[in-house]
C-alpha cells in the first residue's frame, strides 16, 4: 500500500517535472531576435510587467472592428476599445445604423493587419532611460536608421539614395517648409513662387500660407507660370507629386527649373508601379505611406546638393531641434522587419498591393456599371519590383461626376453618405472629389456598400 | 536496494519540483503594472523576444561612463557603447587625456540614473500595430496623457491648470514659433515685435528670424520698448522666462502688455523653488526639463484664451500635424512613475534637486575661493512643493569674469579646458558665461576638476 502511494507520488513528481520543464522551453518561446542574444530564453526581470501589461491588452479582441491600446482612455480600470468607423459598444460589437462611410483622409490602417501578422519582430521596448540625450548616434540622426532607410531605398530600388544627403523629419509634412524655407534664395529682392500642378495636395499652400515667409510666397497653380515673362525660373520653387494626391499619376517637372520639390510619399509598390529608381535632386519619402504608420509622424528627404541639405538640416535645429529618437527607434524596428521580409510571404509590399488592387477593381466595377461616375484611368504597368505587369492599385479613386447636375461632386456622394475629399481642396473643378482607399477594411466595405446602392438608384442623366 | 533507488529518484525529482516551481513563480517576476492584469504572471509569447533583447542590451555596463541601446550603432553583431564625453574604448574605461570638460548644452542628464533605478515602471512595450492612425483619442492628442500632466501640475503646485486648454508639441521649441504666430494680430498693418530681456535663451530669437514670418518680426530687448512711443504694448510679443535660462532668476513680465509668453521649462522643484502655482494666459512646459527626456521631444503649453488655443492648433497640424503618438505614450508612462513614486522615497524631484544642490554648492565653493569669478546668487527661498525653504539648485551657473583683462569669459574658461556658452549668446556681455550643471555626473566630475585647476592659477587681477 505503501508502494503505490510511492509510486503515485513519483509519477505525480515526474509529471510536473515534465510540465514545467515545457513551459519553460518550449511554449511561447520565438527565436531570439539576433544571433548575439544566448540569453534570450532566460528569465525576464524589468521588461516582464509591461510586456504582460501590452499582451494582455493586445488580447482584447474588440470584435474585429477596433482596438484597445495601452495608452487608450481607461475606464474602470481598463482601457476601452477604439472602434473602427461606424462600429460602438464596449466591444466595438454594434453597427451603428445609416451611419456615413468616410473616405475622406488618407489614414494607412490597410496595413494594421500586415503588422498583426508580424507582431513578435516589429515590437519594441523601450526603457525609462533610453536615449534620454538630445544627441543620438549622429547630431539628431540615428546611424542605424538612415543605414536602413538607404537599404530599403535600395532594396524597392524607387530611389537612387547613394550620392543624396538624407534628413528626418516629423512626418513630409515638416519637411515641405523646410524644403522652401532651404530653396528659396537668401538675398533675392523679391521672395521665391511656390506654385504646383493642380490638382495638388493643399497642404502645400496651406502651409506655405501659414508659415508665410518673407523669402517665398504662395503663388497657385504652376500652369499659369509656364511662359510666363514676369517670373524667372530661377525663383520659382515648384512642387511634384508623384504619384499624384489625388489621382495617382506619374508626374514630371513641368517648369523644369533648378528648385524642384519631388514629393514620392506614394511611390512605393503598395501604390504604384516602379517603372525605375527616382533620382532628383529633391526628394520626398513618408513613414505614414511606406509602413503605415501615420501616428508616429516621420518622413525623410533625399538631398543632393549640400547646402540645400545643410539649410534643411538648420530648420529641422530650430524648428524642434530633429524628431523624436522614441520615433526613430521605432521606425528603425519597422524597416527591418520590411526588409527581412521581403520577396517572402511576409512581404509588405505585396500584402499592400494585393489589397489595395482588390478594392480598386471592386469599386471600378461598380462605379463602370453606370455612367453617372468616372475614375481615373491608370493602365496596367511594368513594375521593376515584382518584375512583372502589375495592375493599378491607387491609394486614392479620384472620381468624375459626370452628369451636368451633378456639379458639387462631394456633395453628391455625401447625400448618398459618403465622405470624400472635395476636388476644390486640390484646386480642381468641384465636378471632381476624392476617394480614400487605404483606411480599414470596415471603412473600405461601407463605402463599397454606399456606391453600390448610389449608383444602382439609376445612371441616366436627368437633364 | 531497488527501494534506496526509489527513493533517489523520488527526491531527485521532487527537488525539480522545488526548483521549477521557485523558478516560475518568484523569481524575477515584479508584481503587475495593472491591478486588472491577474495574467500578468502568464507566459509571454510576442513581446518576449524584443524585452529579452532590451535587457541583454541593457545589461552591458560601459565600466558606468557610457550605455548601449538596442538602436546603438551595430560592430560585428553588437551594439556598441556610447560613452560619457571625454570617455573611450569599447567599454567606455578610458579617459581621454587632456579632454575639454564641456559644460556647454543643457542636456538633462542627470536625471538618467533616476530612470534606471526605476525601469521596470517606466518602460513601455509598443506593439507593430500600435496606434497607426493619425487619429488619437482626442485628435492628436492622447486624452490619457493631458489627465496625467494636469494631475502632475497640481500635485507638484507649479501651474494653475483648470482654466487653460493644453497643446502638445514637439518640445517646447517648435510651440514657441507656434505661440508668436499665435498671439500675433491677424490683419494689422505693422507686423507684432518679439522681445525678450536679456540675457534670454537664444532661440527665441533664432527661430523667430528663421521662420521670418510677414505677420511678426524680432525686435530685440525688451528694456528698450519701455516708454517706446514709436510701439504700442497691443501689438508686441514679450518672451519671459522663469526661472530664466541661464540664471535662474523668477522674473515677472516688464512691459505688461497682452501678449505675454511665459516659459517655464524649468519651474519644476529640481531646479527652483515653487513659491506659487503660476497663472499666466500663456505658459509653456518641457518635457525635456520635467523627466529629463530631451531625446523624445515633447513640451506643453497652456493657453487661457480659446482664440490663441485653436491657432495654435492649427500650426501644429500644418506643421506636423501633431506629436508623435510613440512619444505621447512613452511621456505619458513616465509621468505615471513620477507621480506614483512623488513624495515618497522615489520622488523624481527630491533627486534632481539634491543631485543639483550638491552640484551648486561644490561649485560656488571652489569660485568663492578666488576673486576672478562670481556667480549668480540665489538666496535660500520657501517651496511649497517641499514645504520648506530649499538651498540654491539652478540648472546653470552664470559666470561672471571679473577681472577687467577677462573681456571674453567664454574664451578664458577655454582655455582652462572648460567649453561653456558664453553670454553673447544670451544677448548679454561677454564677460560672462553659461555652465550647464545637469549634464551626466562625469561631465561634472571633470568640470569641477577644471575649475579648481583654473581657480588656483592664482585670483589676484594682473592688471
């Protein structure tokens, strides 16, 4: 009797033995992050509570149609789901009804669940003093980052970066007037045009009108300065976006003078074709459309000449004396996940292409099911990147009203509940206005839904 | 024999037992952040690579004059060590011989071993997925982190808050263009003058002459504009700082106009007594001199009228549109260990201002003990955030050269091997010169040593 129980004691003993012995080597345990770290199966001490902390709200699951953050608004103790568009309740669960769809920003959260996906390697941590001085590897630069954003130019191959100088900035968005504020020439008797090809992003003028400098002026849309006698190009700064905001084209400089802004925040695969590497003088790169991540505001610019990018680089000084290092670190963990995973399955590129190809043609085949609405046209391309035709696969639709009485596009689709972005902000005619089809799936799906009951209501026009 | 044999294994294995057990459950292992987290003890599955990585990052020493980061520059596989001005090597053990001790940058450094004796409340784990949208929970701001840093204003009782709205920006730096673009008239016919009494921080002026906006312009000191009859008080924009940089002094406004910016970066109880909470319409705030985060570029400002307020809203979303989200987070995190750990034996304040009360009274020691400088002098004043009167604590020294022959006091500290900021900068004489006193320890190890070898040169004036 004795023996059994014996024998019951050392299997209940051996048992355990084997169940911790799982536990601790086996389960949850994904390979270290470098090759360096031996240690990285050992005991965690100081890291251990927030990294619990951040599972444990990253497990609320919000229904699939929000989020819950850290850092979100905490009530009874817990922080509370952020839901997507048109979703409420404590677990985002309640459609809301006749709620409008919004297409109006261009918030990247198509590829939130790209980085779901990719959680283990994109995390960061991050210690109270970490990088506490203003100083970082390189004056304000992390060395490491620039290392990889180069790596990654190289890698898509949309940007020649060997012989381009390049500065950070907090979004592209600090950078349009830091670029101004370094073309515009410092003893000239009169201030530098600002001008662009309508239909232009309006943060270009806007912020060249809040800023208002003495050194440059606003000055419209760049048509009007073509063969024009009263302006030298020598004093004209002109701004190049391409692929375009709103319409998704490729443009060129259509002044061809010395001080060109080329704005590329969409020329990378998810977006467009890379028909070849981009090589102008400047260049313009957002984090917000390479990796999606809007909310941590960082872009960059390519310089080629050495005093447009030391005048950069002063703004950047004075203006908030560089970007966050916490950004920095961040982005940096980013971009070598892109990297590492790229040309795999885990490759951001063709994640971001492939949705956002499927929700072109889908609304195209709505909207050509009748004659009420036109998009913009963009044939299928040669793509350097996937080496092969790739259809289109715009962030934006850009979409024509095409009945004479339909003269307030916008106003159009907000009567049927949509929100979009009208084309008298890019300066275009009002018969035109703005599709954003790279927020979430929820928001694309509403809006899907809205067009097709829009269009269905009849195609003929009335007049 | 087969029973001895048993009972070996038997033991052997309940020894395992023992030690899984101990292993899993109690060492290593903080209690848990949240008091809603019971899963806290649970095994870690996507964030357990990147805290391992942190910790064995962290756990390199650099012989305590340098640290590494996980976004340190990368020598054969390894971060490396980044060290301590005037220290070398791969482990940061060498002193550099002859090495200027530089006392030049406000860098607030000694606020590091602070953080790294409480890492494990003030680190943050941040997922890939991680709040990606341009949209925070209250539009660029983070609702969390504006509760927190009014919770941190009264507890610490230096601000009156209840009334004022709150702006974030990327530091304190880029609200203060934001503040003249601000409070500047919109359709005057003269453009608003910006002053500031001297000696004042320099880039009041820098920035205000960089942006060069049409509706403001730099018009020098402010003792020159009183009794001015050429500008009236309405349409002028004073700077006052206080405590000032560089000397430390509480001052008032001097003209009394309207538009009054009042910085008080460094009215926390490190670095001055808090007589009373301030209340002025516009006051600005660093995060930089609050936890000593220079790096992650984040300031405030509270602003009493709601006209200025929402102009001030505006700049920040053409400028940047808005803080980056990761730094919001990572303040917010650290606020809550400052208030958690607030007037108990973690308080964040009571070490800053003993580090610096040591730091000043060394230094006045060694000064005082000649007549060739003088510093600054601060009297003993009441704090009612000690509820005491507090010794002397200032982030700078303000050096006077007080021998006739010492017409550049910057240029005599240097050569002594000291590299200071000298009073030019602030507008004042070059017979004095700033020494910043919250860098790391080393930095002002090796500034004393410098002193006391310049000290006992001799202080008797040759001419």
């Amino acid at each position: 009797m004795a023996g059994v129980k014996f024998l019951v004691l050392l299997c209940t003993s051996l048992f355990l033995n084997v169940f911790f012995f799982s536990c601790y080597f086996l389960i949850s345990t994904p390979p270290p992050p470098l090759p360096w770290l031996p240690w990285a199966r050992l005991r965690l001490s100081w890291t251990r509570a927030a990294a619990a902390e951040a599972e444990a709200v990253a497990a609320l699951a919000c229904s699939g149609h929000g989020r819950a953050f850290v850092d979100g608004i905490i009530v009874h103790g817990f922080p509370t789901c952020e839901c997507n568009a048109c979703y409420a309740g404590p677990d985002c669960a309640d459609l809301i009804p006749d709620c409008a769809a919004d297409a109006d920003s261009g918030d990247p959260l198509f590829l939130e669940p790209y980085w779901r996906r990719h959680a283990a390697g994109s995390t960061i941590v991050v210690s109270g003093w970490h990088r506490m001085s203003y100083r970082t590897t390189n004056g304000y630069i992390s060395v490491e980052l620039e290392r990889h954003i180069r790596a990654l130019h190289r890698a898509v191959g949309n940007a020649v970066e060997e012989d381009k100088f390049i500065v950070f900035g907090s979004g592209s968005t600090q950078l349009i007037n830091a670029l101004v504020y370094a073309l515009s020439p410092d003893n000239a008797t009169s201030p530098a045009s600002v001008v662009a090809t309508a239909p232009y992003y309006a943060l270009y003028k806007s912020q060249t009108n809040l800023f208002d400098g003495r050194e440059y002026e606003w000055k419209g849309i760049t048509s009007e300065w073509i063969n024009s006698s009263s302006v030298s190009t020598t004093n004209l700064i002109e701004f190049v976006t391409s692929p375009n905001n709103p319409d998704g084209l490729l443009h060129k400089s259509v002044l061809g003078g010395q001080s060109v802004i080329y704005d590329h925040a969409y020329y990378w695969p998810h977006f467009s074709a890379i028909p070849a590497p981009a090589d102008e003088d400047v260049m313009l790169f957002s984090g917000s459309k390479t990796s999606g991540h809007a909310s941590s505001r960082f872009g960059w610019a390519l310089i080629k000449d050495q005093k447009v990018y030391e005048k950069v680089v002063q703004y950047m000084q004075v203006n908030t004396m560089g970007v966050s290092r916490d950004t920095q670190l961040r982005v940096l963990q980013l971009i070598k996940v892109i990297l590492a995973e790229m040309e795999g399955k885990g490759d951001i590129f063709e994640f971001g292409y492939k949705t956002l190809k499927d929700r072109w043609r889908k609304l195209n085949e709505v909207v050509s099911s009748s004659n009420r609405f036109s998009l913009q046209q963009i044939s299928p391309q040669y793509c350097t990147y996937f080496q092969k035709m790739r259809d289109p696969s715009p962030a934006y639709a850009w979409v024509k009203c095409e009945f004479e009485e339909d003269e307030d596009c916008a106003e159009v689709l907000k009567e049927a509940g949509i929100i979009s972005r009208s084309g008298t902000i890019f300066e275009a005619s009002s018969g035109y206005t703005r599709l954003s089809l790279i927020k979430t799936q929820d928001d694309f799906d509403l809006l899907l839904q809205k067009m097709v009951a829009l269009v269905s209501k009849g195609g003929v026009s009335s007049i």
